[in-house]
C-alpha cells in the first residue's frame, strides 16, 4: 500500500482546507503547506498564520519552503525551527515563473552547484528531517542527472519526482523513461507525482514501478477528495456519499473562513474557489450554477441541491 501525500496548491489547501478534509476524508499520509519564501527578507504573516502548529493540531503536516540559496534556506529554518517542526520539504519543482525568474524552484535543477550547497546545508542541520520535491528538469529532459547524485548524498525521507520539465507546466506527457531512468539511480524512497486523477491511476503508478514508496496527488484530491480513502479501503464510494462528504467540508470551511472574512463579497469569493477543481465529481449543471451565484443567497441555494 503506498502512502498518500497531498501536494500543496496556494489558495487551496490552507490550513482549514487540510484539518476538514484530514477529519472529514481521510486517507492522507501527509499535507503539505503551501510554500513558505522570504520576501524582502522575512515571510509574509499570511504563510506563518497557514503553518502554526496551533492551526494544524492533529494533522500529518510538513511545512514546504522553496529557496534560490542555501542562505535562504537557512532563513527559513530559523523560523520553523522555534514552531516545533522536525521535518521540512524543499520544493525545487515549482514550475511558475515568478518564482523560477528568481532562481527557486525547478530554476535550481539547472543550478546544481547551488543544490550542493543546499545539501550541505541541509547535511549540517542533524536535528531536522528533509524531503525535496523536484522536476526531472527546467528545460532539458535530463537535468536531473546532475540533481539526483547530489540528493543521494544527504539522508532524505524521501523524493518526490513530477516527470515534466518546468517548461511543460502541467501540459504535455508525463515522462514515465525518465522517472524510470531516475528511479534507477536515486538511493532514497520515491514518490511519484503527476496526473493522478483516480485510484486507478494510483494502481496503475504502483504497478509500473513497484519500488516506490507513495504517490503526492493535489488537483486529483481536490476534485476527488475521498481518492486516499477510497485507495486505502479497496472501495468505491457512491457519487452520492462523495457528493455528502463535500457538502459537509464546504460546511466546516464556510464557518471557518466566515470567522474572519466579514464582507460577504469577499467570503463568495473566497468560498467559490472550494469548487474550483470539483466539476468531474459534481457534474457541470450543479459546478456551474455554484460558479454563476452572484450572491450568498443563491450561493447557498445552488450548493444545497447538489445531492
């Protein structure tokens, strides 16, 4: 059985987003937070509030950083460290280009003389467990020849591995002979991310390489948020009690969100974005009709006939 980890995507898998569905779904190994970065030198109040451990009491949490240098990753781990956190994911996949025009994320796979001091850095912090996340490359199929054998080097938890280049985004083909070719080398548990959109896509990942450890899934959680359970039990749950136990997260984080959003156009707002993925589960009249409220009013009446 591979364990479940839940990528994280910013502005979806907040805090309250991960307490609902981990009490709610279940089925996740492991969340991981949006990630936190230095702007101007410190880390926006926004990101700290989403990592406290007061805010994810309970829940299997791994703070997530990305970093264009190992001074920034030790920035970062000056501010985890007093949290508690014992364990932190380094994201050198992030394919956005406000993020690798400045050197983080996949931008540091073409960057391996940085990766080494990265992993010195994180060689030198004994007291915290690392797992990173990477592409197999920012713009050349096999930069992560370079990667790879440095990672090795450094106790990991694990590697978790999006077989696309940065400059794919998320269009194109997976690269199943380079995460092949990769996982022939890499020394430390695999994880596979990319297009897993049901459980038999999860079975079908398993069979083709049956050495990994687990697999990280975001959108295919966020538009089926039962898919853990659903793996971890064997089973297939109706449409009907996905269906529920949707209706009930949108309920937890509603009240949630309603607890420091008091304009109620910016709580629609904020509220409407809960759907965003769900429109494979919900059917496209119910998804659309939520999407077309122009008010709380007829918000709530569209989110109270899905059934």
């Amino acid at each position: 059985m591979l364990d479940i980890h839940f990528a994280p995507l910013q502005g979806y898998t907040e805090d309250c987003y991960r307490r609902i569905h981990h009490e709610l779904c279940g089925g996740v190994d492991y969340y991981y937070t949006p990630f936190l970065r230095l702007e101007h030198g410190k880390v926006r109040s926004k990101d700290l509030r989403d990592v406290k451990p007061e805010h994810n009491a309970g829940v299997p949490v791994v703070p997530q950083v990305i970093v264009r240098d190992a001074g920034e990753l030790d920035a970062l781990l000056q501010v985890i460290r007093p949290m508690g956190y014992r364990r932190v994911d380094i994201n050198m996949g992030c394919p956005f280009v406000l993020q690798t025009s400045h050197g983080r994320g996949a931008a540091l796979l073409a960057r391996p003389d940085e990766v080494a001091r990265i992993v010195g850095r994180m060689a030198a912090n004994q007291d915290m467990a690392f797992s990173v996340k990477m592409r197999i490359g920012l713009e050349k199929r096999d930069e992560w020849r370079a990667i790879v054998p440095l990672l090795n080097d450094v106790p990991l938890t694990h590697l978790a591995v999006h077989p696309r280049l940065a400059s794919q985004g998320y269009k194109g083909v997976a690269d199943m002979e380079a995460f092949g070719n990769l996982a022939a080398v890499c020394r430390h548990p695999l994880v596979y991310n990319g297009d897993i959109g049901s459980v038999e896509d999860i079975v079908r990942i398993a069979q083709a390489f049956p050495g990994i450890r687990g697999v990280m899934i975001g959108r295919g959680l966020l538009a089926r948020p039962t898919m853990g359970e659903e793996y971890k039990k064997g089973l297939r749950m109706a449409d009907a009690e996905v269906v529920g136990i949707i209706k009930a997260m949108h309920e937890g984080v509603a009240r949630e969100y309603g607890q420091f959003i008091t304009d109620e156009k910016q709580l629609l707002g904020k509220l409407r974005t809960f759907w965003d993925y769900l429109e494979p589960t919900l059917g496209r009249k119910p998804w659309k009709r939520i999407h077309k409220a122009g008010n709380m009013r007829n918000y709530l009446s569209a989110v109270g006939q899905l059934c």
